[in-house]
C-alpha cells in the first residue's frame, strides 16, 4: 500500500509512534533528575579499551533491517488500525478522534490489522522484498513528523492541561524551591500540583528542575540590592550573596522538547496580598520599582497552541515592561521597568536569543565581548555559521563539561578563534579531564566495551575521546541505543564526551586530528552560544539516530 500525499503521511506516521507503547526503565540523575533507559541498552556508561580495536569503515556499517515499515498501532482499547488514510485515533490513553490534515479520510481498520506507511520524499519506500525498511528522514523529515504528531496530539482533545507526551508517554512537570531568608530551601511544588509556596518572609533564591521532560528549565531572579541575577539551569539555586536580599521579581522558561509542547506560566502573589497575572516562557514576574516583594509563586505547564484559562496581563507591577518585547509587526526592542535604555543580552518567549544596544535589537556581525557573533536580519543570534560562513577547515573546540556544551570556534584573522561558529550539546561524565588537549587518533567504529560500540571518534588524551552515541550489539547503524539520543546532556558516561551521530561526523570529518580540544568548567556561563537542546525526540524502541550520515546516505539512495 503505498500513499503518496506527505502532509497524510507525515501525520499518520508519527500518530504511530505517538500510540505505540514502549518499555523501559526508569532511573533517577541526582544532578538532573529523573529520565528513561531503553531496556535494550542495559547501560549507558562507556569506557574505551585501546586495546582491541575492531574500528570498521563506512563500508562495513551496513544498512540491513531498519525498522519502521509496519507499525502496528495500539489504541488504549488494543484495537490495532490500517490506513491509507490520515484520521488518527486517539492520543495515549484516550478513546477519542483527531485529524490531523486538510486530506482526512477514516484511519480506523479491523482489530489486529497492521498500518503500513510510506513516506515518499520523506523516507524510504515500504520495499517490496527489500531488506531495507522504511525509515525516518532525517533531520529534516524526523522534525516534520514530530510536529505532525504534536499537531494530531492536540486534535486529539484536552483543554490545555498536562497529558502524557505523544512519543514518549511521559507527564512532564517542573519542579519548584524557593531559597528562604534563613538559608533553607521550601519542600517544593510542582506544574502538576497547581500550589503555592508561602515563605513568610519572602525568598531570596530560587531552585527549579524540569522531571520527566525532554530540555532544560532556565531561571533568574531580581533584588533591589542586586539587580538581575545570572541564569540558573536544571537544580541550580541561583547566585546568593547571604543578605536576605528579597526576590521582587522573576524570569522562568523551559527549552527542547518539552517546550515544543508546553507553554510555561508562572504568576507571582506580592507580600501585601496582589495576586497578579500570568507571565510566561521568561517574561517577568513580580514587582519592580515598588515597595512589594514575591511572596508566594504559582507555576503551569499548558499545551501550546490552546488558549490558557487565566488572566495573562498585569503579570508586573511596574512603571514600564522589563524584558523583550516583540511588536505585532514582529519588530524587537527591549524596555527597562526605569526606562533607561538597555544595552546587553535578552531572550524572547521563543527563546530568541538577541543583543540590544539602546534597546535596539543589533544585526551582522558584531564583536560583544571577547567575540565575535553573527546577527540575522530580524536580530537573532546565530548558532550554526556554516551556511553564512561556508567551511573554513580551521577550528577550535571548548567544551564547558558543567553546562555539557561543545562549542566550535573559527578564526577571525589575526584576532585568533574568537568566532562561535557552531555549539553542539554532549554527554559527559565525572571523570572528564580539565585542560587542553590535541586529537590525535581516530577511528570510523570502536569496541568500547560490554558489547557497546560508538561510531566517529577522535580520541583526545589515553581513553577519553570525542565520539557518536552509543550502539549496542554491533559496530551498525541500526543498533541505536535510543535512550542516549532522547537523554543526550544528562545521562553520563564514563569520560568521554558524546554527541549525536551527525554532529560526531561533522566533528570527525571537519576537525580532525590535531585539533585543539579545550574542556572547562563553568556553570554560570554556558558558552557564547548557550546551550542547545534535544528539540524532537525518538521512540525508545527505535533502533537508528536520526542525524546518522550513514542512514541518511541510504535513504536517499533508496529513493533514487
């Protein structure tokens, strides 16, 4: 059966994987909180073994077997559905319909039917007695059917409030602690609980983690006596000083994944009793410029694209707006609660990132500090250069092991590596090594060890190296471990940094070997680009990375 209209197929095909259930462990991160392992992997800790190196070439990363051609669909009531349609069936948990394009047509078949879907321009052909299978275009196409199944998700019903995710099954939630006047942290509260945290004598810090979510939760807050704070992330308490100084107002807001689907409100209630409006996905919270100080905070996470069922103005008790603002036109600028102009970085509910000078959003190259950036049109800094800059062949590597961020720097004539030419989110581990280091051997695939393979290393000093997610079982790129792309900057290794399978090959091919390798810490400053995040993820029962060159050379191979 084959069906030839992509906005169908992309809706049916990731509805699929959003009704499909999937099994795996659940294990706790001190440092980031609760996250999923596949029960495939068995481990997602790597060492490497120098000796006994079995690395193979491109040629033997054979595509045998990838998964996807049919997908048989389970509903909550385990009826299983056939399509060469695009009306879905259910979210996870739940009886009702949704339609998730402009072509529907009836997706419900016979009990114990299969749904087989091919997904011309987007993935590999069904085959017809082909070993290979169809799989997810990739990034490109994996990104489509994430947002299609986002999109069916909604269809499928709710008001708006928290539900299971549509691929992982997971309730997300963030979680909340306010540090009190006397140094202690409140019990906490969560999106979930929809509660309030009342420290008597207000707050003078704040601890936030995201559980059960994909991406990071970022936070700040504002004293009289200090001003703004730095930004804390993932179980920081932000920058205390030991004064009691009183956190008037605040900025919340969640990246990756999780953000794709959720919006993040948050209010706050002044200490004189006001019970101001919502604020969201960083604006600011609170009172600036007055008498009143937080006193208590209220936080939701709510489905994006619904409209959310409270008051959203009046969310700041001040002269003047404090933040970035985005006109109707889309035009940018920033306001300060005083009214004096503003020069410095500013982040947008989208999570834009810009830099102001006199409020005034700056565009093209600009040197800020110890760099220098590139600025689009519209003021947005810009995270990968290679489409403005093309390849220069000549690069630097910093990796902050506190944020878990790898950032790679090109020169800028005789002013040295001074440009953020491209950030890439890692895994790391304890045993990382501080200090700078030359890569100096490399290998296609390597044995780590219990049967674990990485693909695209660069080894960097004894048994660190720089290298792919992990595989399992194989030396294969159909032998993913799916954990380690969903949970890519928390889980942990065992030292070595590790990336997604097509940021290792761009590492791999374009730096090479005696490249600079520099790894720090700092974790109030995450690099000049920030820090990226997994922004669609995988079934955990997918056996592929979707970034994989090698997986998109054979799609595209495939198709012809």
């Amino acid at each position: 059966m084959r069906i030839n209209n992509i906005k169908r197929i992309a809706s049916a095909a990731l509805s699929a994987c959003m009704l499909m259930s999937m099994s795996a462990y659940a294990y706790s991160d001190p440092n980031y909180g609760p996250w999923i392992m596949s029960q495939q992997s068995g481990t997602t800790t790597e060492t490497s073994v120098p000796a006994s190196e079995p690395a193979s070439d491109s040629a033997s990363a054979e595509v045998s077997s990838a998964p996807g051609s049919e997908a048989e669909v389970q509903t909550a009531d385990s009826t299983a559905v056939q399509t060469d349609t695009a009306q879905v069936t259910g979210a996870p948990g739940s009886d009702q319909t949704g339609t998730t394009s402009s072509d529907q047509v009836d997706l419900t078949g016979a009990p114990g039917e299969s749904l087989q879907i091919d997904v011309s321009d987007l993935i590999l052909s069904v085959p017809d007695g082909s070993s290979k299978d169809s799989i997810y275009s990739a990034p490109i196409g994996l990104k489509a059917l994430t947002e299609a199944g986002i999109a069916a998700w909604h269809a499928a019903g709710g008001d708006g409030h928290v539900q299971a995710d549509p691929v992982m099954g997971r309730v997300p939630a963030v979680h909340v602690q306010m540090l009190q006047t006397d140094g202690n942290l409140t019990a906490g509260f969560t999106t979930n609980m929809e509660a309030f945290s009342c420290p008597t004598d207000g707050f003078t810090g704040l601890k936030l983690r995201l559980e059960d979510g994909t991406g990071d939760v970022f936070y700040r807050v504002y004293t009289n006596e200090h001003g703004w704070s730095k930004w804390a992330m993932n179980e920081m308490i932000t920058p205390y000083s030991g004064d009691q100084a009183k956190v008037r107002a605040v900025q919340m807001r969640i990246n990756g994944y999780t953000r794709n689907l959720y919006n993040f409100y948050y209010r706050a209630i002044l200490n004189d009793g006001t019970s101001l409006g919502w604020a969201h996905d960083g604006q600011t919270a609170g009172a600036l410029g007055k008498d009143q100080y937080i006193q208590a905070l209220e936080v939701r996470l709510w489905k994006t694209g619904c409209s959310f069922n409270d008051n959203t103005s009046g969310y700041l008790l001040a002269d003047n707006s404090e933040g970035v603002i985005v006109g109707a036109d889309g035009s940018v600028s920033y306001s300060r609660f005083d009214g004096s102009a503003y020069t410095g970085w500013g982040y947008d509910t989208e999570n834009n990132k810009y830099y102001f000078k006199d409020n005034v959003p700056v565009t093209g190259w600009q040197y800020i500090g110890d760099y220098k950036y590139y600025f689009d049109e519209t003021g947005k800094v810009v995270t990968d250069l290679e489409p403005v800059m093309g390849l220069t062949g000549d690069y630097k590597i910093r990796i902050n092991k506190d944020m878990k961020t790898l950032t790679v720097y090109t020169k800028d004539g005789s002013n040295g590596y001074i440009i953020p030419y491209k950030v890439i989110l890692v895994t790391i581990g304890s045993d990382t090594p501080i200090g700078t280091f030359k890569t100096y051997a490399d290998y296609r695939w390597k044995f780590m060890h219990d049967d674990i393979y990485c693909q695209y290393l660069l080894r960097i000093k004894d048994g660190f190296l720089l290298h792919s997610i992990i595989f399992y079982g194989a030396p294969d790129s159909y032998h993913l471990t799916a954990s380690t792309f969903n949970q890519l900057g928390k889980n942990q290794s065992d030292g070595c940094i590790r990336m997604l399978s097509g940021d290792a090959a761009w590492v791999f091919n374009n730096c090479g070997l005696n490249t600079s390798v520099e790894i720090y810490n700092d974790k109030w400053v995450m690099g000049p680009l920030d820090r990226p995040a997994i922004s669609w993820v995988i079934p955990d029962t997918q056996c592929y990375d979707p970034t994989d060159p090698e997986v998109i050379q054979a799609q595209l191979a495939a198709k012809g």
